[in-house]
C-alpha cells in the first residue's frame, strides 16, 4: 500500500480492532484492540480480555490485506444487517470507503482467528 489507509473491523461480539498506515510509513501499520468490556456488553459479564496495541509489517501486513479483500469480493457470504455473529468492516482507501457485513462462518472465524493473533 502506498497511501493512507484505515481497516475498521468490528467481530462478531462487537470488539474492534482499527488498523491504520499513513502515507509515510507504507510498509508497516499500527493497530488498536478495544475489547468489549462486561459494563459494555448485552449479558453484563462478556468481556472480550485485555485492550493491546501494536503494528502489523511485513507478511502479517500482506495476510490481513489478502484476508479483507478476500472476504470483500466474497459476496455470497455478505448480509443485509449486522446480527450478532456477524462481522462488520469498514475500509478506507485510494479507491474510497466501502463497508459491508460477513456472516458467522468458517472464513469469518479464520479471520477472528488471525486478527486476535495479532501481538
């Protein structure tokens, strides 16, 4: 990636993870976790762990861009609302700003499998 960008993702509990690279730093980009907390959630004791921070480089950089992407073209696993399960993104980019919803599925859990990976 060349320019600025931002990937919001929230999974299907409702915790988010916000990545973003500027323009200047095009090889690397940083990352925020905000779990949901048990004050936060429908069931008063979720708790979705620690918040953490970080940045994402190299062949993690090109995983989770080849993951989004992925799960953007695959539109027979999009759906109309955000149910619970369901996993919301938001990309920004060159191109603009596209959103759209994942339904609860083996591609959508190998995302949250990786993301929640991330140190």
């Amino acid at each position: 990636m060349t320019a600025e960008w931002s990937i919001l993702y929230s999974d299907g509990s409702a915790n988010r993870y916000r990545f973003h690279a500027a323009d200047d730093d095009a090889d690397a980009a940083t990352f925020v976790y905000e779990p949901v907390t048990p004050e936060r959630s429908s069931t008063g004791t979720y708790s979705g762990g620690p918040p953490r921070a970080g940045r994402v480089a190299g062949e993690a950089l090109a995983t989770l861009w080849r993951q989004v992407r992925a799960l953007e073209e695959a539109v027979h696993l999009h759906v109309a609302d955000r149910g619970k399960g369901t996993g919301a993104f938001s990309v920004t980019d060159g191109d603009g700003t596209r959103t759209y919803i994942i339904a609860r599925g083996a591609e959508l859990a190998a995302f949250d499998a990786f993301v929640a990976a991330l140190a």
